[in-house]
C-alpha cells in the first residue's frame, strides 16, 4: 500500500477502457474536478462501514435499488422522489418481516456508467462506439453523440451533486421519519395496477410500526429517535477511474484516502481482475467497496479479491454481490460460501438477483422474469442458511416509475412496449419491487424461525 496514489492505477491494464479522442480536454476536466468540492463526507462513508459491519453479523439488512444507469435527462424531482419512495416502501416490508434495521443504499446520484460487452455497436452497416452511460457519450445512433466527451465526466457530477443536495434536504425535512411511513404513498398507493392485496398488507404494516413506535416513546425508549431516523446512502458502479481518481483525497483527522464521488462504489463482474487497473484504485481507498462475483468465479479467485481489497480483514469493509442466475445457484455458490467462511475473512454477502437471468426475446427485447428473480434469491438464502452464513442484503435494478420491462409480477411479454424506457438493462417497477420486498421479507421471517428453533 505505501507505493499507492490515487493514480497508480495507470500502470495497470483497463477493462472497459474508453477511447477519449481529446487527451488535453480530459486533462482539464480531470482537474476542475479535482478542484470541486466532494460529494459526500468521510464521516457518512464511516458510519455506513459501521452498518454494514452489523450486517455481517446479522443486526442489520441492506437493501440496494435503483436505475441500471442514471441519465442527466432524470435528474428531475419527481423521478429522485419516486426512488426514495420505493426503496422507503421496501425498508418497511423488510424492516417488519426481518425485526432488524435496514440500511438504504440507492443506485443514484453517480450510477452513469455503464460497461458493455462490445466497445462498438453496429446499425444498418453502421458502426459507432457503443452507449456506455450519459458520463461517457450520449445515447443517440450518431458519430457526434457516441463520440465520448470528458465534459459529461463535469457534468454527471454536478447532476449527483444536485441529486444528494436534494435525497439530504428531503431527509432532513421529515420526508422519510418512520413516525409517518404513510405520507411516502401520495399517489403510489392509489395506483390501480397495485393489487388489493399488496395495498392491504402495506397499510397493516405502516399502521403496526406507528404504533410500536408510539408505544417506545410512551415507555421513554431513549433510542427511538436512533431507530426512526432514516438515513440514504449512494453508490454506483466505478467504471471510470478517471472520474473516481479525481475526487480521491485525504481528509483532514482521517488516515487514508478517501473517494468521495459516492458512499459505496462496486466493481463490475467485467473489471474485477486481479492483476487489472480497477482492483488497484480500489484497494487503495477506505471507503467499503462491493465487487460483483458471477456464476464463473472460483473459490480462489474470491479470497484473492477479499485479500486485495480488504487486506486488513476489516468487518464493513467489503461487500460481495452474488449474481449467478437462477440455474447456477446451486452449483456455483456453495463453494465459495464454504470458502469465505473456512478462511474466516470478512465481507457481507448480498443478493442481486438482476444481472445474471437476462434474457432476450425473439423480438429483440432485453428482458427479465419476475420468478427468476425470487427463484435465485429464495436459492441464495437456502445456501447461506445451510453453510451457516449470513446473507446481508439485496441489491436490485428498480424505479418508482410504471415501467413495462420485466415480465411476470403483473406484465406478459404484451405489455413490454407500453412503456420500456430504461437506458440499458431491464428494471422492476413499482408494483414488481414492491412485491419482492414482500417475498423476500418472508423470506428473512422464515430464516428468523428457523433459526428460533
């Protein structure tokens, strides 16, 4: 570690590596970013490390959701509010099915980035670099659009600057106190898609945790303002380490380097080798990191992820996002559980059923099926629960918004072009992730059962 700086990763190979044809123009970028002010504290990055340390040990569940990949076209009022809402909505279900603290984590606020599996894309005998988010190059099928542009790397922060000054004026206006989980519904609530049942069960809840809540004050629970209180944390993919590097300072009292562009940032499934640039910006920072294990990882090649990036075997310091895809749970993760566990390493594992059961319709269409989803979660907390593990949170792709892009949970693959409006990858909607905060709290209520016993 003595031989790291925020810029040692240049020495390494970069996956995804984008091709800015304005060497100088990213150079004056990168500067003017480094000259701004950072977009979260190092004290918010260490109490949600203390968080995700309880989350290990089972006292906590963490649930991230949100967009696959922000656009600065979203970065609207509404649209943040909605986010809020939903993830608020599912901490509820989860917080009453668990009887534990969740802690919020949502994709916002720096989530525009995206990696591809291809650097081009080909249309009507046309090739152009491929969408790779709106901090890159635009969305558009044209040679000026697909262009990447070091001013979007200026303009995606100052976009999560006006997200997180809006998500901490909301917190801290009451919009998320416990005390009045109904008032996150407005019009959510009254939507006709949501079934009677999803409506019901909601109320009962919001209506139960008013009264434990008014109970604990009554008693004179001195904790209650502690539990009650909700917090949001940002994360996002750190695809572009020249965005990253350029907000990673020290800050005064504080050992350490800190990246201060977001709260938790992740290592893509496509940019976590070893010997490879992300891994080593990554190991450098103090902020808790999550790295993206699929179905083809070995027991190996995980504990040699946890000993980069966590040398010190610190608990809170890294997160472990499991993405098999249904059919491989079974015969890819037991392994590495096992494995984890023997070596007594530290790291909170947690479930993002999303990115491994894609699938593309004869139409062309991306999409995902609401059963598969559940169906590698309920398998995932079965193989924890065997191996004696914990798992410790959830990750989704999800919107507040009525989107019609994963089937199942209401939709048919009919309904997909009624109103498919993600920049990349299928998301739950409103109803969907609502629904699987549902199942998946069950879920916790049956492994706090069992576990009773």
């Amino acid at each position: 570690m003595s031989t790291w700086t925020p810029d040692s990763w240049k020495g390494k190979p970069l996956a995804q590596e984008i091709a800015y044809p304005d060497a100088e123009k990213l150079a004056a970028v990168t500067d003017k970013l480094r000259s701004l002010p950072p977009l979260v504290t190092s004290w918010e990055i260490e109490r949600l490390r203390s968080f995700m340390a309880d989350a290990e040990q089972g006292k906590r569940f963490l649930l991230q959701g949100g967009d696959c990949a922000e656009t600065l076209a979203d970065c609207r009022p509404d649209v943040i509010a909605n986010k809020l809402k939903i993830l608020l909505q599912m901490s509820v279900a989860l917080i009453h099915g668990s009887k534990r603290p969740v802690v919020r984590v949502g994709r916002f606020a720096g989530q525009y980035a995206k990696p591809r599996s291809m650097p081009t894309e080909i249309r009507d005998g046309v090739e152009l670099p491929s969408y790779f988010g709106d901090l890159v190059n635009r969305q558009d099928f044209s040679l000026q659009a697909r262009t990447p542009d070091p001013e979007l790397l200026l303009q995606a922060y100052l976009h999560s600057a006006a997200t997180l000054n809006f998500v901490r004026s909301l917190t801290m206006g009451g919009f998320a106190d416990l005390h009045h989980p109904e008032f996150w519904d407005l019009s959510n609530l009254s939507r006709a898609e949501l079934p009677e049942n999803l409506r019901a069960e909601y109320t009962r809840m919001t209506r139960e945790i008013g009264e434990s809540i008014r109970f604990m004050e009554a008693l004179g629970e001195a904790k209650v303002d502690e539990l009650t209180r909700v917090e949001f944390f940002a994360s996002h993919e750190g695809l572009s380490l020249h965005y990253e590097a350029a907000q990673t300072r020290k800050v005064p009292r504080r050992t350490g380097h800190y990246d201060l562009t977001t709260h938790l940032p992740w290592i893509g499934e496509r940019t976590r080798d070893l010997d490879g640039a992300h891994i080593d910006f990554f190991r450098g920072i103090r902020n808790p990191v999550g790295v993206k294990v699929g179905p083809k990882a070995t027991p190996e090649e995980v504990l040699g992820l946890i000993r980069a990036l966590n040398p010190g075997n610190e608990a809170g310091k890294l997160m472990l996002i499991t993405r098999m895809g249904a059919a491989n749970v079974q015969k890819a993760l037991p392994n590495l559980v096992d494995a984890v566990r023997s070596a007594g390493a530290h790291a909170l594992w947690v479930c993002d059923p999303m990115h491994g059961n894609g699938k593309v319709l004869s139409s062309g269409i991306k999409t995902r099926g609401f059963e598969d989803i559940l169906s590698e979660l309920e398998q995932t907390f079965a193989v924890h629960s065997s191996a004696g593990s914990t798992l410790g949170g959830v990750h989704f792709e999800l919107t507040g918004e009525d989107v019609t892009e994963c089937i199942g949970g209401g939709l048919s693959e009919a309904d997909l072009d009624r109103n498919y409006a993600s920049a990349c990858d299928p998301r739950l909607n409103y109803r969907q992730a609502l629904e699987m905060a549902f199942r998946t709290a069950k879920l916790m209520s049956d492994a706090n059962a069992a576990g009773e016993k």
